[in-house]
C-alpha cells in the first residue's frame, strides 16, 4: 500500500468516527472517561500545609540518609490528580512526571502509588539527616525507600505533572 492510500485511509477514517468517547462506552462510569492529557501539581508549601509528615531513609553514593516530608499521593489527591478511591479503567494509564531543575526526569505510574494495586511509597523530602535541604538537594527531593537504588530519589525537584495517555 502506498503513502498516499495509507494517509487517505487515515482520514477517512478519523473523519467517520463521529462518536464521543462516553458513546463507544455506554457502560463506563465516570471515573472511566479520559482525563486531561496533563495537570501540573503545586510544590509550594501552601499545597504541602497541613498534610501528614512522614519519615523515610534511603541509601545514595554510599550514606544513609534520615528524611521527613509529605507523602507524593497525599499532594497528588490534595490537587485533585489522583482520587481517593481505587484506580481503575482510564486512571490505571496515567502517570505523574518528577522533573529536576536540571532537566533529570522520572516517573511513576499512578497505580504503582495506589494503595490498592502497587502501594510504593513515594515522599516529597524537605528535610533530611534533621536539616532542611541544602540548595545542592532541594529545597524538594524525591525519595523511593524502597527502590533497589536510589535513581528516582530525585533531587532539587522542580515540577510535577500528572500526565494521561
């Protein structure tokens, strides 16, 4: 088949399908329907106030380190990215993107966050070894205690963004 057939093809058929999402699938809830193609989370300590500080340790460059902060699923629901309710359908393909200021990025799967499915414990550190981050680290760090390697204990994190397929 040539370029041209394959492109004509193409067209028509995205121009046939005049149909809505909620249409192809009458028997989805709502939790079911695409979400936004992104949303960016705040960092700033207001969207941090007043949830619950944990503590985690984790191993880099040959040290432990002591950390407290906030739990990345208590500020990913706090902003309305992530429901409090178990994923499923649509949600179980969205993903949350950490980016470091110096371009550094990882991800995780929000199932791999949610209690039900992959319950990995994931904190947003502003502290840790009982001193606030140094500007080389922070002021956010990413830590994943129970990753094998601390390669997606991320630090000097700048963004955060929810991301769906």
């Amino acid at each position: 088949m040539n370029v041209r057939r394959i492109v004509s093809l193409a067209l028509l058929l995205s121009m046939s399908s005049t149909a809505t999402w909620a249409e192809d699938h009458p028997h989805a809830s709502a939790s079911d329907s695409p979400a936004p193609a992104s949303r960016s989370i705040p960092l700033d300590a207001t969207a941090r106030d007043g949830l619950p500080r944990e503590k985690a340790e984790f191993n880099a460059h040959g040290q432990r380190h002591a950390c407290e902060g906030v739990a990345l699923i208590a500020v990913l629901r706090r902003a309305g990215a992530m429901s409090a309710e178990p994923l499923r359908g649509a949600e179980l393909a969205r993903r949350v993107e950490a980016v470091a200021r110096d371009g550094y990025r990882v991800t995780f799967s929000l199932a791999e966050l949610d209690p039900s499915l992959g319950n990995r414990r994931v904190l947003l550190a502003d502290r840790c070894d009982g001193q606030a981050l140094s500007p080389a680290d922070g002021p956010l760090r990413l830590i994943v205690p129970e990753d094998a390697r601390p390669a997606r204990s991320l630090r000097q994190l700048d963004t955060l963004t929810v991301l769906s397929p």
